[in-house]
C-alpha cells in the first residue's frame, strides 16, 4: 500500500508535465513529453520514491500514433525493480 501511496503522490508533483497511472498486472504507465533518457529518469525517480532502487521500462508508444516515432507525447510502461539489473 506504501508504493501505491508513493506512486500517487509522484502523480501529484508531476502532473504538470507527465502522468503516471498504476496498472492492476504490477506494471505502471507513464505518460511524458522527451525521449528515451527523460523515460528513464522520469520512471526512475518514480520507482525510488515507492521505496524500489530502478525501473525496468516494458514498452514505449507515441500517445498519438499519426506523428512520427519519438515525437509528441510519449506513453511508456514500467515496472520497480527491487535491484538493478
């Protein structure tokens, strides 16, 4: 329940620029605007607060599918990882 309340309060901080949405399989999505390394910073950060030390990121989408790859909104999905890999 700790991590879900870590979770929420990211969103809270966050929402300005980036949304983060928990999944019910372990996983949770996060929606940003940048690339690859602001994912990972983004679901790193969010990972350490829910008391985790790293992300493993599973997918990365364009929230708009008509724009070219890696442009516009991002939707990425991510689960914490106790340790690094």
């Amino acid at each position: 329940m700790s991590r879900l309340a870590a979770l929420w309060s990211i969103f809270i901080i966050l929402n300005g620029c980036t949304t983060i949405k928990i999944n019910a399989d372990d996983t949770s999505t996060i929606e940003y605007e940048g690339g690859a390394e602001v994912a990972n910073d983004l679901t790193t950060r969010a990972c350490r607060r829910a008391g985790q030390q790293t992300a493993e990121i599973i997918s990365t989408v364009n929230k708009d599918s008509t724009l070219p790859a890696g442009s516009g909104k991002q939707v990425a999905t991510f689960r914490c990882l106790a340790a690094d890999r």
